[in-house]
C-alpha cells in the first residue's frame, strides 16, 4: 500500500492505493511538504473513547448541520443532513449527550465514516 496526500478545496486527505501486479513503475512524483494537519486528525479518535460514535450509513454529502457544535442532545434528534443520490437523509442522536461534529458542511464521506461522537 503507498500513501499520499492530496489537496482537494485546500484540505488536506491522505489516501493508500494498493498496487497490484508484480512490475513496480512510477511516472511522475512530487515533493510534498508535510501536512499540519496530519496530527489533528490522529488525536481525533482519542476523544471518541468518552463518547458514542455516529457513522455515516452510506456514502454521501454532508448537506447541513441541524444543532450547534457542543449542543445537548436527545436520543433519536436529527443531528445532520446527509445528501445521498439526490435525497436528504437526517441522522439523527444514538443517545442523550453533546455532539462533537467531526465533519463540516460540503464535506464528501464514504461509509463508516465518523461524522459525530455523542458524549
């Protein structure tokens, strides 16, 4: 598996593609500059052992934010929009608590993807 890291909209996401085949050939590399924000994202799941997580079902868009970040939850409130082949679909609270968004608005995710942590 190789990793790099591609900028897409100023954010910064590493991604790992396997290679397949036996013959190894690279046809263009590029320097990168170390990423910042390389650190941020692996401190990130440290703060999910005091809460519950909520992953994305299906991939999607996130469309909207329904509450303020650090707001007070109820079981079963629809926390986010997430757009998914032309259709909104809420998300909602697993539990009572205050969310902790790990996503934004106009972000991209795939399945299981962390979007929140209820704590």
């Amino acid at each position: 598996m190789r990793k790099f890291i591609v900028t897409i909209n100023g954010n910064d996401y590493e991604v790992g593609v396997e290679e397949i085949g036996a013959e190894e050939r690279v046809v263009n590399t590029i320097a990168a500059a170390p990423v910042a924000a390389a650190p941020a994202q692996q401190a990130a799941p440290a703060a999910a052992v005091n809460g519950e997580k909520i992953l994305s079902p299906f991939p999607g868009l996130i469309k909207k934010l329904l509450v303020a970040e650090g707001s007070a939850v109820k079981k079963d409130q629809p926390i986010l929009v997430l757009e998914a082949m032309k259709m909104d679909n809420d998300i909602t609270a697993p539990c009572d608590g205050k969310v902790s968004f790990k996503t934004a608005v106009g972000n991209n995710v795939e399945t299981n993807a962390v979007l929140a942590i209820i704590g």
